[in-house]
C-alpha cells in the first residue's frame, strides 16, 4: 500500500493531520435509532469514523479519529439542497473550524447526481458523477472527464447494507478528510437497495 501514515500527531501541539498517498479505503454503515456511523476501513484496520445524526437542523457529518474531530461536513440549509439530496451544498471545515473546501450538488445532469467539488481558494478542482444505479460514483477532473480522479464503487454486505469501496487514482488533488466525508454522505444519500433474493421454483406448473 503506497500510504505510510494516515493520522500523525505533532509532538508539540498534539493536532492530528491527515497524510496524502492513499490508495484505497472503504465505508461501511451503522445504523442506529437517532444516528448512523460510517467506519472507514484502510485493509482491515478501521482509522476514522464519520457520525451524523437524524435531529439536527442541518445535516452535519463529523470525522472522528480516537475521540477526537478531525473535520466536518455541514450542508447549507437555505438552499434546494435542503430538499433533495442530489442538490446539496455542503461546507467542509477542519478541526479549528477553518474552511477546506465545499460541494455544491448541480441541476443540469442526466445521471443520479452531479457535484462539483472546491478547494479552500473556491478553485473547482473535481466533478463527481453518480450513475443511475446509484451503485458507481466516478470523481474526474473538471476540466478533462476522462482523467478519474477517484471511484466509488457499492458492493453488499451479506446483512445486506452496501459497503462503499473507494480507489484514490490521483492523490493529493481532492483533501482526504473530503473524500471520507463525502463519501459517507453519497452512503448516506443515494446506496441503492439490496437486490432482493432470487427465488427458483422447482417443478413444473
């Protein structure tokens, strides 16, 4: 795996940051009464969690690393996006609260949904296209659809629930706190439903 260090501590301040040069992880859900929780996987080592909650005026979704708040993902609240999922706005501030980038969910598309991702300097630096199975998410260059930046790819669980894998192609181009923020929200939003069980009948008639 080209990743050395996920989280680093800085032996002065005790801030976690996040490294680039990931090449994979993966999502997986927990769904509770009043919230859910979306494990973040590199290999089989769990490193962070997203928490998002169902009674909160605003949708919000927290990276948790050992208990703390590495960063989140607040969606606008006065915006269309505040009724459709597939035209959300959201907002991702790191630990201190500074800006690192947005979202912004777009109209004109024929596929599940379209988003443009920004950096902290409001520079479009990626375009996310979700297809009409819900199961594929591809992050190109906004510039160049062709160039992937990263995929996103449902696969199910046997309980059931759809298991988000995530291959980083370009590294360093989207923040990684981004990409696990905002691959929970698409977990979230738009996993499709389980296929339901095939039932062969045996017998003539």
């Amino acid at each position: 795996m080209r990743y050395l260090l996920l989280f680093a501590v800085s032996a002065f301040t005790g801030a976690f940051t996040l490294a680039f040069g990931l090449d994979s992880f993966r999502v997986e859900p927990r769904v509770y009464t009043f919230s859910t929780e979306f494990d973040i996987f590199v290999g089989e080592e769990a490193v962070a969690t997203v928490n998002t909650e169902f009674f909160r005026f605003r949708r919000e979704f927290d990276l948790m690393q050992n208990g703390q708040k590495v960063a989140t993902g607040v969606s606008r609240v006065f915006a269309f996006g505040a009724l459709f999922d597939s035209l959300k706005k959201i907002d991702f501030y790191d630990r201190d609260e500074q800006k690192i980038g947005e979202v912004d969910g777009l109209w004109m598309t024929t596929t599940s949904g379209k988003f443009a991702f920004y950096d902290a300097e409001g520079q479009n630096v990626g375009v996310a296209y979700i297809d009409n199975s819900k199961m594929n998410v591809h992050l190109c260059d906004p510039i160049d659809p062709s160039r992937v930046i990263a995929t996103f790819r449902c696969k199910y669980n046997p309980s059931g629930t759809c298991a988000w894998k995530i291959k980083v192609k370009e590294d360093g181009v989207i923040d990684e706190r981004i990409l696990f923020l905002f691959s929970s929200f698409i977990s979230f939003a738009f996993s499709p439903e389980a296929p339901s069980p095939i039932v062969i009948r045996q017998g003539g008639g």
